[in-house]
C-alpha cells in the first residue's frame, strides 16, 4: 500500500496491542434487526459478515463504502460491490443484502445506509455493525451520534494483532492505522462527529508514544 516497511521493537509491539484491544468493543453479539458491512481495504469484514448471517444473527445485511485513495486498485467496483460479491461467493443469498456504494467516510457509512434502509421499508432498532478490527470503537462513536436511537453492537473478524499484521503483510503500516484510529477516536467528538470516549491513561501514552516514534502516516491534519 505504498509505505515502507520499519522494523517494530517489542516495546512498540506491547503499546500498539493496548490500542488494538481498546479499539475493540468486546460486544456480546444477539441477533439483530439489521448487520451494516462497512467498507475499507479489509475483505476479512465481508467474511465475517458472511459468516454471523450463517449463523442467524440478521436477516439484512447492507455493505456500504464506494472507494477511496486506499481501495480503488484492490476494488476498482468500489468497496461495497466487492463486499456483496464475496459474501455471495460464501452463500449468504442475493436478496438479503443492500448495497450502498457512495460513502466516502464512516460518517456516510451510516447516514446513507440508514437512507438505503428507509428505501427498503426497514426501520431497524438493532444493529450490528461489521469493520476492521480496529475501527470498532469508532464506528460505534460514530453510529451513537448520528443514529441514536438505534442500539448499536459491533463485531470483527476474531483476529488476534500479530495475525492481523500477518493478514495485512506491513507491520508499520497497521500501527499507523491504529494510531490514526485513535486519533480519530479523540479528536471527532470536538468536531461533532461521534460521541465522545473515555480513553484509559495507558492507551493514550501509548498513542502519544507512538506518534512521537513516527507512526503518523494516518494521522488528520487539524
């Protein structure tokens, strides 16, 4: 994906798996009205989305995301048609999935996928959402500002971070990830974006930590 490759230390390594597991919500999963598949670079969403739509937790599931500057080489369609083609491929049928495939950001993921719903006559009150691992907290941020009357609970591929990093095959490039999450995590409340989170002392000197060693290619620019 175009960054180069670093060396990580132990130290570094210990720091980014605190972020990792706080980036994670540890949901306990029900059934629900309605699963959203949000787009990104990860197909691993799509599998999992797959495989709690086998396992009878929703009949609807919507695959949101057009493309970004990161996917449109891997998913030329856009990440939601791409999405819809592989949870086919693993049998979750034609007819129970919607496609919205216009968001450019976690924002629209829920804004138009909520709209797509509405199209269908689908009022939800339960949703799970489905992302990258390290993109739960803030999806739910995210959903718990602009949707809040709906009850919200995420869900990712059950990936510990070093078989992440082995799914992704560039070990800075998802530590920049990480801290670029959280940095989102922290700075999108002020600006009206998600509900705000409580960050733990660890976690935030870790991120701190962290950007001061150069993980800082995901960061937004204030």
């Amino acid at each position: 994906m175009g960054e180069n490759q670093q060396a990580i230390t132990e130290d570094q390594w210990q720091r980014a798996a605190l972020i990792w597991d706080y980036h994670q919500m540890h949901h306990a999963l029900r059934p629900v009205d309605v699963a959203i598949g949000l787009g990104s670079h990860d197909l691993g969403v799509a599998t999992h989305s797959a495989e709690l739509y086998h396992a009878g937790l929703f009949p609807t599931l919507v695959f949101t995301g057009g493309n970004s500057p990161t996917t449109a080489q891997v998913f030329p369609r856009g990440e939601a048609v791409h999405f819809r083609e592989h949870a086919i491929t693993l049998g979750v049928p034609t007819e129970a999935i919607l496609l919205e495939p216009n968001a450019a950001n976690t924002g629209q993921n829920i804004t138009l996928s909520r709209d797509i719903l509405t199209t269908a006559g689908i009022t939800p009150t339960t949703i799970l959402l489905v992302s990258k691992p390290y993109m739960e907290r803030r999806s739910y941020a995210t959903a718990r500002k602009l949707w809040p009357d709906v009850q919200i609970l995420c869900a990712s591929e059950p990936l510990e971070l070093d078989d992440y990093v082995k799914s992704i095959g560039n070990e800075k490039l998802v530590l920049d990830m990480l801290v670029g999450d959280l940095q989102r995590v922290i700075e999108y409340p002020k600006r009206g974006f998600a509900i705000e989170q409580e960050v733990p002392e660890d976690v935030h000197g870790a991120y701190e930590s962290l950007i001061r060693d150069g993980f800082t290619s995901r960061l937004i620019v204030s």
